[in-house]
C-alpha cells in the first residue's frame, strides 16, 4: 500500500522550495530558493539559517515560555520555586537600574588594589569562578589520548576582540576597527565612573596589553591542529611554561587543588604570561582587569552599558 505524505507530514516546508529552478542543475535553490527570497536576516542578527538559526530561535521561546510561567507561579513544583525567582531577578530592569555597578562593584575594587603578580593570580582564579576569563580560560575535557579519563584544559583567552588577527593585521579596515574599539573601551571605562582623561589613558592600557597577548596567541589555522593544541603536562610541569605565576594558589582558589593532569593548548601563550607577571606595571593589570570585568559582565549591566555594548557588536558583525 502507497501512503502519499506531504513535506509538511514530516516537518519541512513546501514554501521553502523553488519550483522554478532543476533540482539536477542546482538542487540548493530548489530546496531553498522559495525561503531565501521572502526571508530577512532579523535586524540583531549578523547571519540567519533556516535550520540551526530557526531552531535556535523557536527553542528560545519554549524556553521562555517555560521561564514566564515559572516566574509567575513560582510554587508550581519544586523547579519553578528555583529558576521563577532567577528568572524575574534577571528581567527586573528597575532593580539592574537602580543597582547600577553595585553587584560587580567589590570585583572592581579588588581589581583597582592589583600590585603584584599574586594579586594577579588570586584575582583571575575568582573571576574564572564566575565565568569571566582574563589571561586564560580552564575548563574540562577528555584527554585526547585516553578517552576514559577527564583533565583539565587551559586555553588562549583574556582578549576583547574575537581573534589575534584583530589586533595584528595592519589593513586600513583592521586599523579603523581597533580604533572604535579603543573608543568603546574608553566609553565604558567613563560609563563606570572613570574622569574622561583617566578612561583615555586606561584604554590605551588595555589595549597594550591584549596586544601583548594577542601576539603570543596561536593562530586560527594553528588551533585546529589535534596534534598542537594537546600538550599534556602535571601540576609540577606547569610552573616550567608560566614560572611567575602561582599554579597552586591559582588551583586552590579556583576550589580544585587536587587537579594533577592538565593539558596546554598553546604553550607559548603560557610562557608569555609568565614574563608579562614581571613586564607590567601595576595601573596596566588594574586598567585591564577591570575592563575584563565590564566586557564579562556588560549585557547584565544597565542599559547605558547593554547599548554601548551591543553598539560595538554592530560595528564588529553589522547586527
């Protein structure tokens, strides 16, 4: 028995065709013509696809759906009563105006006292803590040579741009973009309170220093080597690549002071932490500590900060 099903029976769209065109001389457009012609790329958006996009975008709203009802009702069940309150905590934008810089406030400041490399090392262990990554990022995963164990990782990270190559290219285009962002820096750093000279001068100082970093970061094409980016050493190998940092106060910070196997993407970039520990001056870790605060935390903050950021984004992706 022949059972005639539609597109639509099994979750695809006949109006995403293109009737018009062969699908033996350009099956893309047949199947996806009808959908590119009458569909716009969403003004806050860089790209948009008709599978993970569109995916993304309608779980997105489950998940919202989810959340605004738990928030209204927060003792419906036991997991209302927790992600309800979180939820409502997180859209209450008179409360985040009203708050302004006071929930990051005592990270600020601990980031303003920075004068030796300990106070660098104890101050990017709290911050990994809370998801903002200065310097370094640490996370978990499979060692890549015995699948049955789980290691630590520590990457390339602690730069504001999206890659070196922003920092290093030397087109007119790459010279324009770094300085609107030396300009977004510096709007921010008065957002926070800095006098418009102070903000200027710390601006420049972080970008020095992402500079630095960004020289000494693995390139994309680098980075998607298996065999390069797996470098596994134990607790006591890691002092040999970055000395002048505090691998045990770091671990014990972060909570994890038993971590022995660690593996390092990029080992020149560690090294070069460890000779930067003594290379800066004090006003440049505080500049850039406190930026990475901001830029961690920036579309969490008041609106001022969520549109200069977004502002920079536009002028990064054309969203």
């Amino acid at each position: 028995k022949i059972v005639e099903v539609s597109l639509e029976d099994v979750g695809l769209s006949s109006s995403a065709l293109d009737r018009s065109v062969d699908p033996c001389d350009d099956f893309y457009q047949f199947a996806c013509g009808g959908w590119i012609a009458k569909t716009e790329i969403p003004a806050d958006k860089s790209r948009w696809s008709r599978s993970f996009a569109e995916i993304a975008e309608r779980n997105e709203k489950t998940l919202r759906d989810i959340l605004e009802k738990a928030a209204q009702n927060p003792q419906a069940d036991e997991v209302s009563a927790k992600i309800g309150p979180f939820y409502a905590a997180c859209m209450d934008e008179e409360a985040i105006e009203k708050a302004k810089l006071s929930p990051i406030q005592p990270l600020l400041d601990k980031a303003k006292r920075i004068k030796t490399p300990k106070d660098v090392v104890l101050l990017t262990a709290e911050l990994h803590k809370r998801k903002i990554f200065p310097l370094f990022d640490i996370s978990a995963e499979q060692d890549f040579k015995d699948a049955t164990r789980v290691i630590a990782r520590l990457d390339q990270n602690g730069l504001g741009l999206p890659d070196r190559d922003y920092y290093l290219r030397t087109d007119e285009n790459s010279k324009e973009l770094r300085r609107k962002y030396e300009e977004h820096v510096r709007k921010m750093f008065e957002l926070a309170g800095m006098k418009p000279k102070q903000a200027g001068e710390a601006a420049i100082n972080v970008i020095a220093v992402e500079t630095k970093l960004a020289e000494a970061s693995k390139t994309r094409v680098e980075r998607r080597d298996p065999v390069g980016i797996y470098n596994k050493v134990d607790r006591e190998g890691l002092p040999k690549l970055a000395g002048n940092f505090d691998w045990d106060l770091y671990f014990q910070t972060l909570g994890f002071g038993d971590i022995r196997d660690v593996n390092v993407t990029a080992p020149a970039f560690f090294e070069r932490i460890g000779t930067l520990l003594g290379e800066l001056k004090p006003q440049q870790w505080q500049d850039y500590f406190q930026w990475q605060i901001l830029h961690g935390t920036a579309p969490l903050l008041p609106k001022a900060f969520v549109d200069e950021n977004f502002a920079f984004e536009s002028a990064l992706t054309g969203a």
